[in-house]
C-alpha cells in the first residue's frame, strides 16, 4: 500500500473525521457492508479471517500512514475480512459518501483510472483466492 500519511495534514482534515479505538476492538467484520476506508495515524491494525476451527488468521498488518478498508467503499461489495485492533489505536476515516463526492468532481480521465485500477485489482484478488 502506499503510504497515506500526507493525508493527515490539517487541509485533510475538514474532509477526514478521526476516531480512537481500545486494544482487540473489532472496526469492521467479514460479510460487513463497507461505508468507510480508514488511515492508521497511530498504533496497529490486523486484518484476519475466521479459519474453520474457528480460530482468526492474521492476513496483514496496517501501522501508521497506512490505508486498509479501501476496496470495500470503491467497489460496494461487503468486507472480505476483520479488522481488529492490535492495541489502542487512533485511525482517520474516509466516508464513502465523501469519497463518491471526490471522485464525482474529478476530472473524468482520473475518475475513469481510478475505476480501471480498482477493478484490475478485484480481478486479481478473485483469482488469488
């Protein structure tokens, strides 16, 4: 992922709200319906997937200036995974409705990029799993 701490200068933050979360907080479950990307500003957050015993599975790890959540608001499908908190966390979040509004008012080349790359990355993600 590129790193996304330039997005917590203060011009960011009319558009970006923050939020703190304690330690082993669930920010968002597998099957949830995704309505916000987040950029971790301080602490850890682990991305896992249930096993079938029932036990979580750690896929990645997301720490400071790094964004996760993103696909979920760009291409509306519901989470693929959890996400929890490895200890206190303090995270910027990116609303769906805002982002819709960015990318609305976006020159159309950009906006056309964008929605190319996004979905060349759901392709590959389909065919990895």
């Amino acid at each position: 992922m590129s790193d996304a701490r330039h997005l917590s200068s203060k011009s960011h933050q009319k558009i970006l709200n923050r939020e703190a979360f304690g330690p082993d907080t669930v920010i968002f479950k597998e099957g949830d319906r995704g309505v916000k990307a987040y950029v971790v500003t301080r602490g850890t957050v682990d991305i896992v997937t249930k096993t079938i015993e029932g036990k979580y599975k750690k896929l990645k790890s997301f720490e400071e200036g790094e964004m996760f959540g993103e696909m979920s608001i760009l291409n509306g499908e519901k989470r693929s995974a959890h996400a929890i908190t490895k200890e206190g966390c303090e995270l910027l979040v990116v609303e769906q409705t805002v982002l819709k509004e960015k990318l609305d008012a976006a020159d159309p080349f950009l906006k056309f990029w964008i929605e190319f790359l996004s979905e060349r990355i759901r392709d590959m993600s389909k065919r990895v799993s």
